[in-house]
C-alpha cells in the first residue's frame, strides 16, 4: 500500500482509506444553561478552531461539521503524532483549555470517537451529501456510543491505541455490530 501523499494531493471522488474522529463539546445542554446559547454559539466556533488546529498538528484535517462537533480524518497510520494520544492530552487538559483558551469559569470537557474505515474524498465544506457506512457508523459511534470525557475507539480503529494507554482502555461492548473500547474516564 503507497503511503499518505497529503490531502492536498487527493482529488475530488478518490476513495481513500482514512482514520475517523467524531470531537464534540461534552454536555452542551447543561453549557448552553450555564453560558447561555448565545455564548454556546461561540464556544462551537472557539472548538472548531481548536479542533483544526489540533487535527493538523497530528497530520489530519478538519473535514464536516454538525451541530454538535465535527468529524475529522486522519493518515490511516499517523506514526509519531497519533491522534488517539493526542485526544488524551486535549482530555487532560481541558480544564486549561476552558480557562485559558475559551475564557470559561465553568468546566469543560469534551467526548472523542475513533474509526477506521473507507469514504470518498471531497474538499472540507464542500462535502455535500456522502453516502458511506464509515462515515455514518463514525457520526453515530460519537454522538451516541462516546461518553462525555470519555474517547471511544472502535474494534476497526484499535491499533490506534498507542501502547502507553492500552491500560487505560476496556472494552465496552458493542455498538452497530462492532466491538469498542472505551477509556477510562477523567473527572474534574
């Protein structure tokens, strides 16, 4: 199999093999109480940055966007800057990243979905309407399978899981036919 050439170097229609992330805010409801929708909006917009910014660093791209998080695509194998580490750090640090970053007196915390599996490529913002199981199964591994602070990995994206967290991972069941784990939860 070639190695990853880039996003740059894909065109429209490839079908291309790629290592899912479903990101949201945790608790948006209890948030939006909090802070207010409005101020909610804007902490949407404030992740979505973070998450861009993040997802490049670990060699990946922000690529669809909902109302609740975003959907972002990485190389099927990052090598040194593994995402699924890099969650954990955003995990760990959440508590910074609210204060320091989003300007929140109230605690933050996010939920982070992993999947391994094929799509079609189009350009970020210009998706359109994919029709792909990988996708939808990654959609619906983060918006209903992840817990809040929690990442879940599905059994097509385990070998992501960096040894020196393996520990930190048990299964969890099963979710549309295919095995998970999850992690271990931090709390505040």
């Amino acid at each position: 199999e070639a190695a990853f050439g880039g996003w740059d170097g894909l065109s429209e229609g490839d079908e291309i093999e790629v290592m899912f992330c479903y990101a949201a805010l945790a608790d948006q409801e209890g948030l939006a109480e909090r802070i207010g929708e409005t101020r909610l909006g804007k902490l949407k917009e404030e992740f979505a940055a973070l998450l861009d910014s993040w997802s490049r660093e670990c060699g990946g791209i922000s690529w669809i966007r909902d109302s609740g998080g975003c959907l972002l695509l990485f190389p099927p194998r990052s090598g040194d800057a593994n995402p699924v580490l890099g969650a954990f750090r955003l995990l760990l640090d959440r508590v910074l990243i609210g204060y320091e970053r989003f300007r929140l007196s109230a605690p933050v915390s996010f939920r982070f979905a992993f999947h391994a599996g094929r799509t079609t490529w189009r350009k970020p913002g210009a998706t359109g309407t994919l029709v792909s199981e990988d996708v939808n199964y990654a959609f619906h591994l983060g918006q209903r399978a992840a817990g809040d602070g929690y990442i879940v990995v599905s059994e097509d994206a385990a070998d992501a899981i960096p040894s020196c967290l393996r520990d930190l991972f048990s299964q969890a069941g099963s979710f549309e036919g295919r095995a998970i784990a999850a992690s271990t939860r931090f709390v505040d």
